[in-house]
C-alpha cells in the first residue's frame, strides 16, 4: 500500500506518509517509473499525475543497495549477539 501502487504519495494520509519513506517497494516502483516514463512525450504529466517524486533513479537505486547492507549488518548483529535458550 506505501509503494504507491494502491494510493499514491499525494493522497496518502499525512499520518502513513513514514510508511512511503520507509518502504523499499516506494523506491523500486519510483525508480522503474522514472525510468520508462521521464523524457517521453506525456511521460513528465504522467509521473506527475501518479505522484511519483522526481529523484534521479540512480539515488533510488543507491537508497536500495543502503538499505540492503543495513537490513544485512542488523541481522548479523541480531544473530551475534542475541542468545537462544540452552534445552
């Protein structure tokens, strides 16, 4: 729902807007729109209809491979250092 798929960025309550910034889908579905659409005749008046925020795709893309590499170390470090029960 956050991706912008089912309710897009500007019609999003202002209470989920944290659910949008916080989603990857968010960042692929923007990404792969700017990169079909952006430069086409009626491509800019669609993207923007579609709430798509204009960042350059490679800045989506660099947020993808971030959160990756953090969501990678938090499960090293989860798996480090938290203990399971001895039977």
């Amino acid at each position: 729902m956050h991706s912008g798929c089912f309710a897009q960025y500007p019609n999003l309550p202002k209470f989920l807007i944290w659910g949008y910034w916080s989603s990857p889908m968010s960042y692929a579905t923007n990404s792969l729109l700017i990169n079909q659409f952006e430069g086409t005749p009626g491509g800019d008046a669609y993207l923007h209809a579609y709430g798509v925020q204009l960042m350059d795709k490679w800045e989506n893309l660099y947020f993808l491979l971030g959160m990756l590499v953090g969501v990678r170390v938090l499960t090293y470090l989860a798996l480090l250092f938290l203990q399971r029960e001895k039977r």
